[in-house]
C-alpha cells in the first residue's frame, strides 16, 4: 500500500533553532517527492520538489534531502524564524499512470517560539 | 504569490442547502484540482480537471460536482449540504501534462461548517 508517513506530528523549537522533520515512503514506481509550508488558514506553498535522481535541494533556509533507496527523506531548517511556524507536508508522486498521483503525508505542525 | 483564489474563505451554512464554492486561476494552467483536508489530516483529491469541459472524479469519493466551463473557473457545488461536509476545501492549479512532474499552486481554501 502506498503511505506517506511524517515524524514528529509535532515540535516546539525556540527562535534561531535548527530542526530537521522526516518523511518516508512506501511509494512506488517513484517519480518525485515534494515538500510544501501550509500556514494555518492558508493553501500549501510548494518549498522543493526532488526527483530519483537528486539526494540535496536547498530553498534559502530549507534543505530537503532524499534516499531513494531506503525510501526517506528529511526537511531541515536552519536558523528558524517565528514565520516559520506552519506544518509541513511531504507528498510522494509515483509515475503508475499518466497523470501520476499524489500521495499526501499529515504533516509536521512546527511551532517556533520567540 | 500563486495567483489562484477562492471564495468564500469561510462559510457557515445549514443542512440541506445548495452550495458552491468558487474557485479562479489567472495563470491559464489547464490543470485544476479540488481537495478535501480535514483538520491533522492530508489532503485528499476530489476532483481535478484536464482543462475546459474535462472533469474527473479524483481518490476520495465526494458528492459534490464540478464544472470546467472556462479555463480559469473551477467551481465546485453541493447540492444539498450536511454536517458530514464539513471540511476544507482546497483548489489548485498546475501547468504541464502530468500531475506526478508539475508544481501545484495551491488557493487559501474555503472553511466549510454545515450545522
């Protein structure tokens, strides 16, 4: 059964902390695996995206890596800022289909404090 | 800023009442989607949409309807509303050809209470 599976379902980390969020995944065939912010209230803001092929992608402060081989992935976040509280989502697409699908971990609910 | 909107974002409505929740893209993406998210959970694909009269039901069965009229309008309706509706609905757009290989851009959603 393809899962997407995030640790922990939460953290409370002080301001200027780093942090790293795991993800992994039963997803297969593979086709990407992609991170996404979700403020409270808001839509899902897309922060990397990592094919097969590539273990490190860095957005600013962001720096998601991936092994493909035992299926995990993890976000860290250095140096962190009250905005970044929000929760974190890793979502797996696999390449079965034409269209592809997605497949949606809870998320990480990240809580900075000043 | 992804330029895709949704309105109402909030909405408190009693059951049995039709519904529709409007969804709007100025990126001419083809690709529109709707998902479900309820609170501490992932998102679940509803419905989605390979551009002007193509609508799909998605992984999660809904009773809800689409429609796909104009590129940048992707609206979604409930016929007759109950409590178990009550969610998250959240619309998004892609450019490209696949789903598995294209960015999502994501609206703020609408809050749906049913009482």
């Amino acid at each position: 059964k393809n899962q997407v599976e995030q640790s922990p379902q939460s953290l409370i980390i002080l301001e200027g902390k780093n942090c790293t969020l795991q993800c992994n995944y039963t997803v297969s065939p593979f086709s990407n695996l992609r991170w996404y912010k979700q403020d409270t209230g808001r839509g899902p803001v897309s922060l990397t995206i990592m094919t097969f092929s590539e273990n490190t992608k860095s957005n600013g402060r962001y720096t998601a890596t991936l092994d493909a081989d035992t299926k995990q992935s993890s976000l860290h976040i250095t140096a962190s800022q009250l905005s970044d509280s929000a929760s974190y989502i890793c979502v797996v697409s696999d390449r079965g289909s034409t269209l592809g699908r997605l497949y949606f971990g809870r998320g990480t609910q990240l809580t900075v404090w000043p | 800023e992804a330029d895709i909107y949704q309105t109402p974002r909030y909405l408190v409505i009693g059951t049995g009442k039709k519904i529709t929740l409007e969804c709007s893209q100025t990126m001419g993406h083809d690709k529109m989607y709707w998902y479900q998210q309820d609170p501490g959970m992932e998102l679940h694909l509803i419905h989605y949409s390979y551009g002007v009269n193509s609508t799909e039901k998605g992984d999660l069965s809904s009773e809800s309807t689409v429609s796909r009229i104009r590129t940048e309008h992707f609206p979604l309706t409930l016929e007759s509303a109950r409590p178990s509706h009550t969610s998250q609905y959240l619309c998004a757009s892609s450019e490209g050809t696949e789903l598995a290989k294209n960015i999502q851009y994501f609206g703020a959603g609408t809050r749906l209470s049913v009482l």
